[in-house]
C-alpha cells in the first residue's frame, strides 16, 4: 500500500531507471516495515518543472501509505533527499517532500479496500 511518486527535472539514463526504482522500493519498504510486495513506486523524469524562480534540477516526492507514523517521516525526508542528491544531482534544498497518511477504507486494492 505504500506509494511514492517522484517527480523531477533532472535528466538521467533511461537505462538506469529500473534499477533507480528498485532501490527506491526497497528503501520504501524498509523505513515503514511493510512488504516490499505492496510497494509502488513511480518516476516521472524529466518533467518542466520551477521551484524558487529556476529551473535548476529539482525533485517533488509524495509519499502515500496506510498507517504513515509522523514519527518516521524526519528519517524518510533525510533517506530520500539524500537518495535523490546522489542518485540524480539535485541538492537537497531543492526537494519538497509531501507525506500523506492514508485511511485504509480510502485505499482500494484487488476489488476491495483495506
């Protein structure tokens, strides 16, 4: 159930994007303690994108899951920014990062809801 949406402008190898995904999930996986089974993750290079009044590499993160503790995302921030600055270049000031925790009734999966 948990899915995390990376959108961003740097450019990178598309033949490097399985592997960025990868890690990604597992990363994903291991911070919230769930099955990396559940895990989604989506990247969406490079995209138009302005953040501060350039256009200099920058990322958007949205982290979405059942049960998201508030206490686990200052660690997620760090895991990802850190992750996105040495994976694709962009300094960590130029990342937002948006967690949001989902109700389980509000999340459906194979015909049904949690």
């Amino acid at each position: 159930m948990p899915y995390l949406k990376l959108q961003t402008n740097a450019v990178m190898e598309h033949a490097k994007t399985g592997a960025l995904l990868k890690k990604l999930s597992k990363t994903v996986a291991q911070h919230l303690g769930k099955p990396e089974s559940y895990v989604m993750v989506t990247l969406e290079p490079p995209v138009p994108m302005l953040f501060a009044g350039t256009d200099a590499p920058l990322a958007y993160l949205e982290l979405k899951s059942i049960g998201l503790p508030q206490n686990k995302t200052a660690a997620l921030s760090k895991t990802l920014c850190d992750w996105v600055h040495q994976e694709l270049g962009v300094s960590q000031e130029r990342v937002y990062i948006e967690f949001s925790n989902a109700a389980g009734p509000m999340w459906g999966w194979n015909g049904e809801t949690f």
